[in-house]
C-alpha cells in the first residue's frame, strides 16, 4: 500500500453524480485483479480505513457532498459491502424520499457472509446491483478470486438469481482478462435474465498470497 496522503479518513467520496460508500475494506475474495493490493484507492481518494466508518460519520460526509445534481448513492469501496448490512441499511433510510438511487456493487457472497437469505431485506433499500461474476466458470473463478467459502461462485450465481425479479435492476460483471471467457459470460447473464457488463483490465503490480485486510476473510 501506498503512503496515506488524506489526513481524514473518507467514508463517502464523489464520483460523477454519484456518492459513493466506502463501507468497509474487508472482503471475502482476493482476486488477483483487486485494486487495493495495489493501490489506495480510487480517482484520486485513498480508500484505505482504519477503522469502519459509524453511521453518523458517514452521513456527515455526505452532506457535505450532497446537491441537486446527486443521482444514486453507491455502496462500495475496497470491500465487500454486505458484512455491513444493517449500517446500509440505515443510511438508506436517512436519504430515502429525496429522488436517489441506491446501488450496490458486491461479490454476491452476501447470504453466506451473513448466513441467510439477504435479498428480501435488500430489495427494500436498493435499486441496482452490480454483481461480480468474474469467470465462466468455477474453477477459473477460484484461481482468480480465491474466495474464502467454499461453494462461492454457485453461492454467487444463486445471489443473483434471487436478486432477479426483486431488485429492479441487476447486473453481472467480468473484467476482461484472457482466461475470461467473455461469451460464457455473457450467456450466463443471459440465462439468468439479468444485465451484463464487460469493464477493462487494470494489471496489478503485485499479486496478493492472502488479502490480510481485516480478520473475516
Ligand atoms: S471481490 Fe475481489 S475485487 Fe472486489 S473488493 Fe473483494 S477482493 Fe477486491
């Protein structure tokens, strides 16, 4: 990692006409591909935190950021957003009622980091997911995201079908990377009647052994 240049930690950071969340850096995968082991964040803001953010912070930082031209707020960061479910919830539930849109990227592991069904409480608070399926298949996906729970990709995919049909819109996403195939993908999205989305491939400089970041992993 990189030096830390912010003297402030950032819990909400804006890109576009969006706020995004920067829950929590803790994930379930380490994927060959992730930016935090190479980097400390993104467009110019260093995500990394010592300590997650409270609620009351992370409101506090988007009020800061909040005007008219705020479309969506986005649950993401360097982590996997659903080991914080009930504190999405809650800032959810302070900015409903004002137009926004709430969208969440996740690794789809969710029901097993939090051992239920976690969609229907999801479905109450966000919009649009953006779920990562990242490989074709299960053994590709295990050589690049190493995940911690065995079981993951078919856990994901599951995730995704009972995301369909409750949350209004759902997304699989791959980075296009050789041992991809693109194709699959697509008709893996494609059979599960969701949206599709191909983002680029960004080469790390270092490749993680483990991802180190926090204890739940
Ligand atoms: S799922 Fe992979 S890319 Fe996303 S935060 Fe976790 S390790 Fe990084």
């Amino acid at each position: 990692m990189k030096e830390k240049i912010n003297k402030v930690p950032i819990y909400a950071y804006l890109i576009k006409n969006s706020i995004y969340i920067n829950t929590t850096t803790c994930c379930s995968n380490v994927c060959d591909f992730c930016i935090k082991f190479y980097a400390t964040g993104v467009a110019g803001y260093d995500l990394t935190l010592d300590a997650e953010a409270g609620v009351e912070e992370t409101c506090a930082q988007i009020d800061a950021l909040i005007s008219p031209q705020i479309e969506s707020i986005v649950f993401c960061g360097l982590g996997e957003s659903t080991y914080r479910l009930d504190f999405m919830e809650e800032i959810a539930s302070k900015y409903k009622g004002r137009g926004l849109k709430f969208r969440l990227n996740t690794n789809g592991h969710g029901n097993l980091i939090n051992k239920f069904d976690i969609v229907p409480r999801l479905s109450g608070f966000i919009d649009s997911v953006s779920i990562s399926l990242n490989a074709h298949d299960k053994i590709t996906y295990d050589k690049l995201c190493n995940p911690a729970f065995d079981g993951a990709y078919e856990a994901m995919l599951e995730f995704c079908k009972n995301c369909a049909g409750r949350i209004s819109e759902v997304y699989l996403s791959v980075i296009d990377m050789p041992m991809v195939d693109i194709k699959k993908c697509r008709a893996i999205a494609d059979n599960l009647k969701v949206k599709f989305r191909v983002r680029p491939y960004i080469a790390p400089e270092i490749k993680p052994d483990k991802c180190g970041a926090c204890d739940k992993s």
